[in-house]
C-alpha cells in the first residue's frame, strides 16, 4: 500500500468500521463494556471473524508504514540533495562577483598606470558600488514583474503566482524563490502595485516572459489573468529608457496604422501588416 493522505484516510474508515463491528459482535455498546468476560462469552464464529478483521488491518498498516518510512526517507534525500544544489550555486554567484571585482579593480589599476599624475586609486566606496552594481544586475536577472494583478486585503501572492503560472502551463517547470508587492499602499488611490516575482534562475525567467503573450487568450477561469501584463525587472534607468520607447512607439502607431509595432532589445521595430 502507497502512502498517501487518501490511503490514511481509508485505514481510518477501516479501523472505524472494524470496531463497530467488534463491539457488535460482542453484544455491547462503548468500547469501556468490552472485557475478557464479554469475549469469553462470545461465539466462536463471531470471535474468529474479529480476530481476522483486525489481523488483516495490522497487516495492512505495516505495509503503509513501511511505504510511508521509504516515503521520507526519499523527501530527505531530495532535501539534502536540494540544499547541495543551492549552496553550489550560492558559491558560483560569489565566485563570479569576485571574478567581477577582480577585473573592475584590473581596469583601475591599468588606468592608473597609463595616467598616475591624473588618476586615484578606487576607494572603498567605489569598490562597494561595483558589488552592489553587479548584485542588483544578476538579482534582477533572475526575476519578472506583474502589472494589473488586482490587490486585495490579506492576500497572499505566492497563491497567485502559482496560479498565474498555473495558467500558462508553466507551474512545474520553474522554481519560485518569492513574490512580494512593490511599493506602499496609497490611501484613496485606485493604483494596483506590481507583484515582483524571483525564480531560481534568469533563463527561467526569459522562458515565462517569453510566452506573456498569452495571458491575453486566457478565458473562462483564468480571464483574471488576460487583463494583467508581465515585464523584466529593469531598473530605474532602464524604465525611464523603456518609457521613452514606448511614447515613441505610440507615435509610430498613429502615424503608420498599417504597420505593426513592437520593442525588441531596447529598439522599436516595424513591420507591415499581413
């Protein structure tokens, strides 16, 4: 017998059904009435088929034991297996930053050779915005964010992130990491805050944004979703570039209707229709 919560739940009926017909057989009512001198009374059928009812629930929960025992034995060895892979990578982001560091401080120090009069050495401060630069770079990487995801009160995003990726056939290809919403809640504003979500790695991400698309087409029980839209996580630069792009294209869509306009890799492009 595998172990699973419907096969406890069966075992319960089971012992519940083999107990009644315990004390049924015993001509009683409370389980406190049943004693050796009830039983010494009882027939020898009746007292058989007790006797085979409860050997064979025995034997039934011995055998979900032992599938439950190789069940968690297998869930820690995945768990152990999963913390390996996380320290690995949490070691190759640090070796990478450092071979980041390395290079930015090389840069430096040949600008100083060729121009020591004119040049300083980096400063501590300098040092630690490179770091900072180059962290906040990868971390966005590795995430996307959600516009047009209705807030509600006591809401919990990750039961919407799994849903939206529910949605989009996507739920078990990726790992989430955390989802959070941006920004404070404003008193009587309508303005929705995006959700930022972090995946465990930035191919994943391109993956999902790749195939935004069709949030549009989704309908029925997924409609929620249509009216929401996904974004890479830029920062604060690459918003305000993306935004100018983005006036700009509505510029080029009532000036050329019968082209069709979109963004790619930071420029617009342009293609006729049909």
């Amino acid at each position: 017998m595998d172990f699973s919560v419907d096969s406890l739940h069966n075992i319960e009926k089971d012992l519940n059904a083999a107990f009644n017909f315990v004390l049924k057989s015993a001509k009683v009512g409370d389980a406190e009435e049943l004693n050796e001198t009830v039983m010494m009374k009882m027939h020898k059928g009746p007292l058989i088929n007790c006797v085979e009812k409860l050997f064979g629930l025995l034997k039934s929960n011995i055998e979900l034991c032992r599938s439950a025992a190789g069940k968690i034995d297998r869930l820690q060895a995945d768990c152990i297996q999963s913390k390996t892979e996380l320290i690995a990578l949490q070691q190759n982001k640090l070796d990478t930053v450092q071979n980041s560091v390395r290079k930015e401080m090389q840069s430096w120090s040949d600008i100083v050779q060729k121009n020591c009069e004119k040049s300083s050495v980096p400063s501590v401060k300098s040092v630690k915005q490179v770091v900072k630069s180059y962290v906040d770079e990868n971390d966005r990487s590795r995430s996307f964010i959600i516009y047009g995801a209705k807030e509600e009160k006591g809401e919990h995003t990750p039961e919407l992130v799994e849903d939206l990726l529910l949605a989009m056939n996507e739920e078990k290809k990726h790992q989430v990491l955390g989802s959070l919403r941006l920004g404070t809640i404003k008193k009587d504003s309508d303005s929705v805050r995006p959700i930022k979500v972090t995946l465990g790695s930035a191919d994943s991400v391109k993956e999902i944004l790749s195939k935004a698309k069709t949030l549009k087409t989704l309908y029925g029980s997924y409609a929620m979703f249509s009216k929401m839209y996904l974004a890479p996580d830029r920062s604060r630069e690459e918003r305000i570039e993306h935004k100018k792009l983005v006036e700009e294209m509505k510029l080029l869509i009532s000036k050329e209707p019968n082209k069709h306009h979109y963004i790619r890799n930071g420029k617009i492009v342009s293609v006729l229709r049909g």
